[in-house]
C-alpha cells in the first residue's frame, strides 16, 4: 500500500506503535488469553502462538542470535544491556520479528517526520549515492518510492534530499535530468514494442525490397562519388536500401541524419523492430575512396574519426537518455528505446584496398566495441535484390556469415 503524502506516510508507519486492536482483545478473550501493554503486531504474535497451540502447530523457538543482534543495532541497545528491559515479551523467534517491526516503522516513521521529502522531490540513498530518483509515493513499509517502477524504493531512514520538487536552480535541473537518464537505465526495453511505440517510428517506415534501379543507382553513386556525399543523398532517397540490411517480425525504420545534441549527428540509424524489442543500429558513411589503415597497419585517419564519432554518440546518449527516449510531442528526440550501447556500422572505402586493416582487428572492434566496419562493396553486396535475408535477426552485427567479410 502506498501514500501521495509522508505525513500519510508516517502516520499509517505509527499506527505499528499503538496497543492491541479492539479485534485482537476480542479474539483474545474467546482464547482466554490476556494480552500485556504492547505494540499490537506483537500482540499479534502472541495470538499467534496461542492459536498455533490450539492447533497442534505450537513452534515457540527462542529468538535467533542474529535477530537479537539485529533488534538492538536498530533500536540503539547498548550490547551491555539486556534486551528484556527495552522490549517486554521478546522471547520467541515470532515476538522478537515484530518487535523488529516495531522499531523499523517507528525508525521510517522519525524519518520522514524529520526530513518531511515530497514528490517531486530528487533524493538520494545515503548507503548508496549511485541511486537517485524523483519520489512519487511513500509506502507503509518503510519505503519512499521513485519514478519508473521496477521497485525504485529506498528506506525512509536512508533517504537524502538532493533537491525540493520546487527547487528550479540550475543543479536541480542537473539532479532530475540525472535522474530521469537513470530511470530510462533501468526501464525494461526487451518486450514486443508496443503501438504507441511503433506509432512514434511510423513516419520513417520501410516497406518492401529495393528494386533493381535503386540499388544501380547506389552502385554507380559509390563508383562515382569522390566522398560519402553523393552515397548518403542516395540513401536518403531511397531507404530500402538500407531497410533491406534487416528482416525483424513488425517493422523496419530508417531515420536519416539522426541529431544528437545538434553537433553529433550518425548519417542513419537503422532500427529493427521485432518481439524482444527495438533494435538500434547507428550508421557513419565515410569517403569511398579512403584506406582503412596506415601502413603501420593502425586504423587511417577517416576510420579514426569514425571511431571517435561513435563513442561520442553513445557517450552523448549515456547523459542525455531520457530527452533522447522522449516522444517528440513531449519535446524530446523520439528515439524510441534506443540503448547507449546501441551497435555501430561504419562504411568506408572499397574491397581491395591496398592498405586494409589486420586479421582480426575487424573482430575486435566487434567483441570489444560493437561496432562493425565495412567496404561498400559489401553494402552493394547486402543490399542486392534477392540476396538471402531471411538468417538476419536483430541488427547487422547479429549475422555471423556476414561481419568478418570486408
């Protein structure tokens, strides 16, 4: 059960402080049992017992060594001091765990009553600083909750207030915007999307195969153009061609020059939509005419900006997730469930080049990096009408017959 407010909150955590139920003394009576001046979920244990005895179920366990220890590290009890003086009838496993109860509720309750957070707010756990959230509710367990489910809870009494829902300083901004990238962190992605999700892609759908005149209208664009230009324009017009890279169960989607803060834009992001979610795969094109490598056999300097590029679109991602994620109509990109970790494809010079990159390096940057680098030659090749594409599930660098070619 949960409360909009922590003055709810509190009040429902104190009500664990108050003497047996009018319900308890009720029942107690027709057990012929007296109930002593105690809390009444321990009142509660006691009838529990009795009633366990009638039944022939009677387990009354002395209380365990670590939940004596456990009783007086929350309650404060000094370890020279008998227990039995601070919690009267604690001599039972099932006693001594209510009387726990007690003390955690009485513990949330002194919390919240002190530091008084509301939703809205941004707050931290004091245990572990790397948890921020934005408090929407506050639970009768002892729990504040935080935006986007999952069970985002901390412990009332381990909550910091990091910023006050009404605070519109320039580092509480920084906080929710923090927090709402986390949130997007944690947030399930691996389901069948949904139509809301798809709805917001619709515009940049893909339909059918490429015909035999836009891919020899690609072909003749890499054998003529002097740099990637004349390719991407190509490509732009003609999304198919690059659709046809992936076969997933409901939709492809190709987005063109893909903005990323303004400065980083990937010349295309080819997403796959199939039922373990929306698969993204961000493209680079680089000059046709350029050598992967140096003749020292590292990475030439289009393949090295290339690179960079990617990990700052992934690093521009980490911190900006939610306003990336975040419908259009709701002023963000729309790039509907797209990972950080999103793979890569770079595109960049012809097969046969003189100065390719070593064995091996192709696979590592896909073991290490995801991202897959290749010649046009073999985007001509993937792309060709009545090539087979039926293996190609999730995104490119999914296809084991293809990655290591050049």
């Amino acid at each position: 059960m949960s409360c909009d407010t922590w003055e709810e909150g509190a009040a429902s955590l104190r009500e664990s402080e108050l003497s047996a139920t009018e319900e308890q003394r009720q029942l107690a009576t027709q057990l012929g049992v007296e109930l002593p001046d105690v809390p009444s979920l321990v009142c509660g244990a006691i009838l529990r017992e009795h009633l366990a005895s009638a039944l022939g179920l009677d387990d009354r366990r002395a209380p365990s060594f670590g939940q004596r220890d456990f009783l007086a590290y929350v309650s404060g009890v000094d370890d020279d001091e008998p227990l039995e003086e601070h919690f009267a009838y604690c001599d039972t496993k099932e006693r001594m765990s209510a009387w726990i109860a007690v003390e955690l509720a009485r513990q949330a309750a002194a919390a919240l009553e002190e530091i008084q957070p509301k939703r809205g707010d941004v707050v931290s756990d004091t245990l572990r600083p790397e948890v921020l959230g934005t408090v929407v509710s506050f639970g009768t367990d002892g729990r504040v909750y935080l935006a986007g489910g999952r069970n985002q809870r901390i412990h009332a009494h381990r909550v910091n207030i990091e910023a006050r829902a009404d605070d519109r300083t320039a580092r509480a901004d920084e906080l929710r915007a923090r927090a709402a990238n986390l949130r997007e962190q944690l947030r399930k992605t691996d389901t069948v999307p949904s139509a809301a999700k798809l709805g917001q892609l619709a515009p940049f759908q893909v339909d059918g195969e490429p015909t035999d005149e836009q891919w020899r209208l690609l072909s003749d664009a890499i054998d003529r153009a002097p740099d990637e230009k004349l390719i991407q324009e190509t490509l732009t017009k003609f999304p198919a061609l690059l659709g046809a890279l992936v076969r997933p169960s409901y939709g492809t989607f190709v987005l063109p020059q893909v903005s990323l803060g303004g400065m980083r834009k990937p010349d295309f992001a080819l997403v796959a939509a199939s039922s373990v979610g929306l698969h993204w795969t961000f493209i680079e094109l680089e000059s046709p005419r350029g050598s992967l490598a140096n003749k020292d056999g590292s990475p030439a300097e289009k393949l090295r900006v290339a690179l960079l590029q990617v990990r700052q679109w992934r690093e521009w991602l980490q911190a900006n997730l939610d306003f990336a994620r975040r419908a259009r109509s709701e002023q963000g990109l729309g790039l509907v469930d797209t990972r950080p970790e999103s793979d890569a494809m770079i595109f960049i010079g012809r097969r046969g080049s003189p100065r390719n990159l070593p064995p091996g390096e192709r696979q590592r940057y896909i073991e290490e990096s995801r991202i897959t680098i290749h010649s046009y030659d073999w985007l001509l090749e993937a792309t060709r009408p009545g090539a087979r594409r039926y293996e190609r599930p999730g995104g490119p660098l999914d296809w084991r017959d293809w990655e290591q070619r050049e």
